[in-house]
C-alpha cells in the first residue's frame, strides 16, 4: 500500500508534457470518496490497492483526453452540482453569464421561462433553484441528455422543471406563451478548427453549419411565434459571434439588445426584447 502523495506523485510522472496535478487531486479524491481539502490534511494516509488502481485507471484515461467531468460524472455549475455524461455538453462557467443576465431581468413572479437545449439542465435547473416560482420547461433533441436532466432535476429537488423532446420548438405549440426563451445552443463552427480539442464532447452539442450561427438564426427568427410580445431573448454564442447575433435580432424585430462580456472579457451573450406587436 502506497500513501496518498506517493500515489500522486507517482501519477506525475506518468505524464510530463502537461500540468494535470490537480485533476489528478480530484480523481484521487473521488476514488476515496473524501473532497479536495481533506487531501492536503491526509498526504501521509494509505490508499488501498483497489483505491490506486482505480485512481491509476481514471489518471491514464485524462492523459488520454477524457475530460475530468466525465471520469468523475459530475460538474459544478452555478451553486449545484450536475450529473454529466458523455452525451451532455460539461456546462461551462461563461454560462453563469446567461443566468445572472436572467435574474437581472426581474420577471414578474410565475413568469414562464423556456431552455432550449438544456443538456444536463444546467441553465434550467440553475434558473428554478434562485426563483422557485418561474414555470420552466427544459428542451433538448437527444433523449440520453434529456434523461441526465431529469435525474438532476430529482435529485436536487428542482422537480418543478418540465422536460421535452424537442427540435427546438417543433414539438411547443405555436403560441406567444414564454416570457423568456434562453438558449446556450451549438454554435462552433463545424470546420472549426478547435474542434479536435472538443473531441470527447457530443458534436450535437457543439457544432453547427453557418460559421457556427445556423442553430443561434433558427432560434432567433423562429421565436416570434412563441415569445410572448415584450419578451426576452437570451443568447450565449461564441465570442466573434456576438455582431452576427445582434443583427439577427434586429431583423427579427428585437430591441434593446445587448451583449454581455464573461469573465475572460469576451463578448458571450447577446439578447433583446421582442417587439410589441
Ligand atoms: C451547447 S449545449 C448546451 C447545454 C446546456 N444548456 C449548457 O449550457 O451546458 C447545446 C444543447 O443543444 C442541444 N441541441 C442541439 N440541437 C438541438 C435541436 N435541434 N433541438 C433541441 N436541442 C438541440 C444539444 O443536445 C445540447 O444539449
């Protein structure tokens, strides 16, 4: 039996060209079930074969690619902590932006908000645990993260969230219902050429034609059938992105249209509201 810092120090060396000591940390605590803090207090404790061996397991697969989120199963995202798999997208923290933008809009109370691609649930599920009132319904096109979503949602006690199988809007009714509609759609380029740092995450959730702007179009000028007239539209898009997007929203119709910049300073989200007509 080997200690914890002769595990990890060990694991170090497996892999020399790129810095992955800390998601070896978090692996190493996920295989001991302790969180990250308690490593730093317990370095000189031993780890059981089986713990090192399924740690060695988890630290070969990220030398490989495979993102933490997916080894471990889970991301944290706003204040929760979502369950992911290789079918939803690792929420992002440049995401938060959308949300923060969401509270910023101060709905009248029982406002109904709509999450179109809703992957792990992140933007609903973050949505429904600040304003337990907001009536949510979360769509996405693939079963499999759909049912991800669903399990979050149980499991953090956000039930209230609605889920659907959607086309984007193809399966709603063609009404003028959702005081908000928000989206973090695909919008990397398809010949993009980050694309292969991308590798491990669903291209459904990633990619689309366009130069990456067909999903954030179809969105845009769909959702005058059901947004409901002075109604929000918000957008996360990549961050040349945000020019393209604005001018959609014009021609949609949109006013007061905004972008907003992430953390890194980039341009991030753009929205705007529905006219009045
Ligand atoms: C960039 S991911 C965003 C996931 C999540 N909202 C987040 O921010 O972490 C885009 C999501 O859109 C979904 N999607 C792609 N095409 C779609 C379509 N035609 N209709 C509905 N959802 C779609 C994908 O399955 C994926 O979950």
């Amino acid at each position: 039996m080997n200690t914890l810092e002769v595990v990890l120090e060990r694991a170090k060396h497996l892999d020399e060209k790129e810095d992955l000591n800390r998601d070896f940390e978090v692996l190493l605590c996920h295989c001991l079930n302790k969180p990250r803090a308690w490593l730093y207090s317990h370095s000189k404790c031993f780890v059981t074969d089986l713990q090192e061996e399924k740690f060695f397991d988890l630290a070969v697969k990220r030398i490989r690619g495979i993102p933490v989120a997916y080894l471990i199963g889970r991301k944290e995202f706003w204040s929760l902590e979502l369950e992911v798999d290789d079918n939803t997208l690792i929420p992002r923290p440049e995401t938060e932006l959308l949300i923060q933008w969401a509270i910023e809009l101060n709905l009248p109370k029982n406002s109904k908000v709509l999450d179109l691609g809703t992957g792990s649930g992140a933007i609903a599920l973050a949505l429904a645990s600040e304003r337990s009132d907001l009536q949510i319904l979360a769509v996405d096109f693939c079963e499999k993260a759909l049912s991800v979503a669903q399990n979050n949602a149980i499991r953090l006690g956000l039930d209230r969230v609605s889920f659907l199988k959607s086309d984007w809007y193809a399966s709603l009714p063609k009404t003028r219902y959702w005081d908000l509609i928000i989206s973090n759609p695909p919008y990397v380029d398809t010949n993009s050429s980050i694309a292969t740092d991308l590798d491990f995450e669903p291209a459904i959730a990633l990619f689309s034609s366009d130069s990456g702007l067909a999903a954030l179009r179809k969105i845009i000028f769909d959702s005058k059938d059901y947004l409901k007239p002075l109604g929000c539209l918000i957008l996360e898009h990549g961050f040349d992105q945000a020019l393209d997007v604005a001018k959609a929203l014009e021609i949609a119709g949109y006013f007061e249209i905004q972008t907003k910049l992430d953390l890194a300073g980039l341009e991030r989200a753009t929205g705007g509201k529905r006219d009045a007509d």
